[in-house]
C-alpha cells in the first residue's frame, strides 16, 4: 500500500514538475483583487509573464526592478504589440475594461477578463463582433462557473421545482454593486438554471433588489442586497427538486435531504414520524491544507486560471465562460441598472 501510494503522490509531483507554457502572457492591474486571488494561482502554476501593465509609471518602474523576469510598463501599444505575448489577463478598473479587451482581441491576443468585461449589453455585443474577427478569443472571470461545487449541482441534472437565492454583503459605495457584485450572483443562477423571463423587480433602499425569476417550469426568489454587514455576508441557495431539497451555504457547504414519501398522496410524515437524513455532498475542509481545501479553489477562481491557460495551448478545451455564455446575465444587469 505504501508503494501505491508513494507512485501516485510522485506521479501528481511529475505533472506538476513537467507542466510547461511556451507562449508568453501579459497581465494588466495589479488592484488588491489581483493580488489576493489572481497571482497566487498564476504564481503557482508557473504561468510565465512577461508584462505587468499598470497605470503609473513609477509602480511600472518598482515592477520591473522587484518581479523576477518580468517586465513593468504602463505603455499598452509596448504590451499589444508584441508578438511574443500571445494571452492577457486584464484585472483593471472596471470602467476600463471594455477598451482593453477591445485592443486584445483586435491584436488576436487571447484574453481573459475579469468581470466586469463590459458595462452594458450594447458594449458585449460589439465585444462578441470583434472576437468573431480575431485570431484570439475571450474568457470571462466568472469563477463562480468554475467552482467544484457548481460544477457538481451541473451534473446532477436537477429536475427543479422552485428555487430561493440570498446573496447579501455590507455597504458598497467603491462602485456600482450591480456590476462589480450583483453579477456573480445573476451569472450564477442564468449558468444554473438557463434562461429567464423577469416576472417581478421591487427595490428597497437603491441597493436591495428582490427578483422573481420564471424559468422553463420553475420559478426563482432572489435577494440581492449591500444593506447588510461584510462580516456577516453571507451567499445561500436553496433548490427545491423532486427528489429532495438540496442546501448551499457560501459556496462551501451542500447537502440534500430527500423528500418523504407519500402513501395515496398521503404525506407519510404525517402517520408516522421520521428523522430524514440530510447527506452531505461538498464541504471545504478548513484542517487539510491542501488544494482543494484552499479556498481559491473552492470559489473557483484556480480552475477558471487553470482553464484559460490549458485553452490557450489547446483550442478543443471547451470555453464555458464566453462573451456570448453571458448576454443572458447581462439583460438582468441591464433592466436592474435601469431601474
């Protein structure tokens, strides 16, 4: 046993000693998000770049003599230009990132955009139109799509009846919450449960939105708030199937508890009582330090990094995050911005 085991901890130690990248990639930002979540999985599968674009010169300046190998400039053409760099992750300002994608997918770079790519739908849909144009093509930063535990809800195949949504967090006055925030949470439920028709909107002090969606058969509630507290946020979602109820908190924790039975359409809960079993399907395990308990990767942000490098060098890779996988998201930002 021991000797199985020590073959299968050399052959993951190989595949991660032998992974190797030949194109170059640029990186522009360098914001606190970047830093806390971006990096440290670029850094850790060795993704090799060559720019780091920012903004000020004198950052660009403490980039080039602090980064080993890599280059700081806050000259675009310097970074677009080059032929060498082939893939680009942008991580800006928000407002910005509709132009950079626009020059990277002009220049045939392949992109990866954090969210948001753009601040509207009439800006997505010209983005759609220039990629269609260019060699390179375009992921977005919706880890969310990407985590273990979304991932195995998808493949559940959920027979859904209804749904409830709470996504809350404190106060937000850095930006628009609808698009820096409120988009994970729509992306989500659009990656989830498809395409929808808005039954209702009603909001409570500008920052609170609560939604009722209509799906193919279902009906969702969702709340979406920053009248909350940061400390206490808190993300939960409810799927009522028919085959039992499943629960995600935090996109850490899910379990599913079967439905009772039924005897002629009698409740069978109601005759007799019963103690239903709630099964835990996905939990992260905050004692083993290891990669699938870091929560980089529990929120998806490692696989979408993971993905996107793997794609660039192997264009079969299905890319499930694309410009046109999200104009359904971007119809609800558009109406809930509206309002």
């Amino acid at each position: 046993m021991e000797k199985i085991i020590g073959y299968y901890k050399n052959y993951e130690k190989q595949k991660y000693l032998t992974t190797k990248y030949h194109d170059k990639y640029a990186f522009v930002g360098i914001g606190s998000h970047s830093i806390s979540n971006l990096y440290p999985v670029i850094n850790y599968l060795r993704i090799p770049l060559k720019y780091i674009l920012v903004k000020s010169a004198k950052n660009a300046d403490l980039i080039s003599k602090n980064f080993e190998c890599v280059i700081g400039t806050n000259d675009e053409n310097q970074v677009f230009n080059d032929d060498e760099v082939k893939n680009v992750f942008i991580s800006s300002n928000p407002k910005s990132h509709f132009k950079l994608v626009k020059k990277a997918l002009e220049s045939s770079k392949n992109v990866f955009i954090e969210k948001p790519p753009c601040l509207n739908l009439e800006e997505l849909k010209q983005l759609i139109e220039i990629e269609k144009n260019s060699t390179g093509f375009c992921m977005v930063g919706l880890q969310k799509r990407h985590a273990p535990v979304i991932q195995l809800l998808k493949k559940k195949k959920l027979e859904t009846l209804s749904y409830n949504y709470k996504f809350i967090t404190g106060a937000y006055p850095e930006g628009n919450p609808i698009l820096d925030l409120f988009i994970h949470p729509i992306d989500l439920l659009v990656h989830l449960f498809g395409d929808y028709t808005i039954m209702s909107v009603n909001v409570s002090n500008k920052d609170t939105f609560f939604i009722h969606l209509k799906h193919d058969k279902f009906i969702g509630s969702i709340e979406l708030s920053t009248q909350y507290s940061w400390e206490q946020a808190e993300e939960k979602l409810v799927i009522n199937t028919k085959a039992g109820i499943y629960d995600l908190s935090n996109m850490e924790h899910l379990t599913f508890q079967k439905k009772p039975g039924t005897l002629f359409s009698i409740p069978l809960e109601k005759v007799t009582k019963s103690n239903p079993a709630i099964e835990t399907l996905f939990s992260r395990n905050n004692f083993s330090p290891i990669l699938e308990n870091n929560q980089l990767f529990t929120s998806g942000y490692f696989n979408e990094i993971d993905v996107f490098s793997k794609k660039c060098t192997n264009n079969k890779i299905k890319n499930n995050s694309s410009l046109t996988d999200i104009i359904s998201t971007y119809k609800l930002i558009d109406h809930l911005n509206s309002l």
